[in-house]
C-alpha cells in the first residue's frame, strides 16, 4: 500500500526521528511511504542537521485562495478536503498516518490513522473537546497514554502498539568510539520531563565526582533555569547543554542515561537508543517505566532532586557493575522491543483502516 505520513514541527524530536524510521522499514517491507511535511517544518528539519536518509518528502500549504473563498469552519473543511483528495489522488495514497495535527483527521479523504505520542496530548485533546470524525482511528503510542485517554472518544476504533519501536539506523561498518565518565539527560526542557531537578542534583553529583561530566541535550522553556543551575559547571566545561540531533554519537561514548518524568518514561526513544548504546540507566519508578525498560540495567529512583542524586552517586561507585547493567540494557533493547512484530501489528491497523477488516484486533 502507499501510505501517507504527515508531520508537523518546529523542532526535531524523538517521535519524528521514529517515524521516519518506521517508514524506512515499511518501505523494506515493500510499501510505498511519503512523508508530507507543512514548509516550515521542511526547513526545520533542513535546519536540524539531523543525518538520516529520509523516505520521500513532499512540502505542502493550502492554496490562499481558501481563506477567501471560505465562509465559516465547514467550508474551509470542505475545500480543503477537496484539495486533499486530488493531492492525494495524484499521489495515490491508500492511508494516512497524521501526528500532531489532529484538525487533518477532518481534512483528509482517505483512511487514516491519529498517533497520539504522550499523556499531555491525550489530555489537550480531552480539554479542547477536540472532535474526531467516526472513521479516525485513534493510535496512542503506549499502554499509558492509552490510559490518559480514558473512556474518552469512544465513538472512534483505537488500537496502541505492542511496545515501543526502536532501529538503531547505524550505518555499515561502524564502530563504537571508546567510552567518557559521561551523564546524558537528552529530553524537552518541559517541567514533565524534570530538567531543573536532573541539574540540580548533577550540579552536586559533580561536585561528588570530579572525573565525570554531564551533557543536557534538548530545548525548552526550562532552559534558562536549567542553565543558570549548572552556570558554575558550564563555564569549567563540566557540562554542555543544548539540543543535538544526532543524539547516539554523544550516548556511544556515555556511560550513564538519565529519564526522570512524572509520569512515565514509556515509550520515550532516547531511552531505547541509550540502552542500545550500552548505557546504564537512572530512570524513575513511573507509569511502565519498571515493566519495559528495567532488566537489571541500572537503578530506578524517585524523580527527586535526592532520589537522583543518591542513583547517580552508587552507579558510580563500581566500575564494573557500571558495565553489567550497560551490557544488559543493549542486551534486552535487542530482545524486548523486536521491530518486525511492531510493523506487523502496524499493516493490520492501516488494514482495518483500508478495508474496515481484523475487527478481532479491535480493543
């Protein structure tokens, strides 16, 4: 089948990086896959310097016409999905997979899926009273943010993933560069994500430990207050902070990887390519954090200020217990997260979508 991807960012982050991913393994699989991106997400992604062979991408607007010849919400709808289906048509698209821009759903004429990539969107869409049509299938991409939907939009069929997708994308030929005393926090600067509470308690794990260093990697309003935190060890080169979008080139040579949200840090990909890289992990006790990523691969803790703190300092204790729980992380991302049984259940989504079949899939 052609299936169509759409996508819609300012910045490059991990659900874009997967899906792009899967689209690269469909298309091994035989399918057709575009990726249809609005402008400016095209040059975000140019801007990015993310090195990865992206599937075909076609940039894409509403002709301004509309906001003219539009009188009301229905029939900007309507010509809009008049567009669609000749673009569509053109192109021969048998099905939709739309992430963060769930106005599409109504826009689109042919079957299509909305992934919905965390419990804070599930949550805007149930605030806002976002309306869906009937044939949108609904697609969270975990156990928990299936959860945070509730009974809500029941009227739609929604199905989640067996678990999570991981493809470490490396290319042929490569070789791991040697290890650093290295600490990754590679997330958004957003308060779920717990950024002011990993820098202050790495601020006082490097005073603990002089031999090591940390690396903030992301974006987001929590940045001033992040950078302010680690002033001091910033400015001895202690501590690096921005985003990075090739993110796997810092955790090959890092020892340690740290995800503390609130929630759950289920599905979150740079937890998966930092096992894969032979990380141990510092992960809080959230949501399925324990039953997905935890196999004797690092240390689970409270996202505290403390709790973080106090994991750090006894991964850092002993060397070679440090290097166990790194090679049991690689060893249960190659075992727990096999990607042809994610795309297997994929095609018989976009299946049920396609032709309203597989109804013992449905929930």
């Amino acid at each position: 089948m052609h299936i169509a991807v759409f996508l819609d960012f300012r910045v490059l982050s991990g659900a874009e990086k997967r899906s792009a991913k899967i689209a690269r393994a469909l298309i091994a699989r035989g399918h057709r896959v575009t990726m249809f991106m609005t402008r400016r997400t095209h040059k975000a992604l140019a801007a990015s310097d993310y090195r990865f062979d992206w599937p075909p991408i076609v940039t894409w607007s509403y002709p301004r016409r509309f906001d003219w010849l539009a009188f009301g919400r229905s029939r900007l709808t309507s010509l809009r999905r008049d567009w669609w289906r000749r673009v569509l048509g053109e192109h021969g698209v048998d099905v939709a997979h739309v992430y963060l821009r769930p106005s599409l759903c109504a826009q689109l004429p042919v079957p299509h899926l909305f992934e919905i990539t965390s419990p804070d969107m599930a949550r805007d869409l149930i605030r806002t009273d976002t309306a869906f049509p009937l044939e949108t299938i609904l697609y969270p991409n975990s156990e928990t943010v299936d959860a945070a939907l509730g009974k809500h939009f029941a009227q739609n069929p929604r199905f989640h993933p067996p678990h999570a997708f991981f493809d470490p994308a490396e290319p042929e030929g490569f070789e791991e560069p040697p290890k650093e005393n290295l600490v990754v926090f590679a997330h958004r600067l957003i308060a779920r994500k717990n950024p002011v509470i990993f820098a202050k308690a790495a601020a006082r794990f490097l005073a603990a430990r002089p031999g090591w260093r940390v690396a903030v990697r992301g974006s987001g309003e929590l940045e001033g207050e992040v950078r302010s935190i680690l002033s001091d060890a910033l400015a001895a080169g202690r501590a690096t902070l921005g985003y990075e979008p090739n993110l796997m080139d810092e955790l090959h040579r890092s020892r340690i990887f740290v995800s503390i949200e609130s929630e759950d840090n289920y599905s979150n990909q740079s937890v998966l390519e930092a096992m894969w890289c032979r990380n141990a992990l510092v992960l809080s006790d959230r949501g399925r954090t324990r039953a997905r990523y935890f196999a004797e691969n690092g240390v689970l803790c409270e996202p505290g200020e403390d709790s973080v703190l106090e994991a750090l300092l006894r991964l850092t204790e002993d060397p070679d217990q440090l290097q166990t729980f790194a090679e049991n992380g690689r060893r249960h991302v190659e075992t727990a997260f096999p990607g042809d049984a994610y795309l297997d259940d994929l095609e018989r989504v976009y299946r049920f979508a396609c032709q309203g079949s597989d109804t013992d899939h449905r929930p």
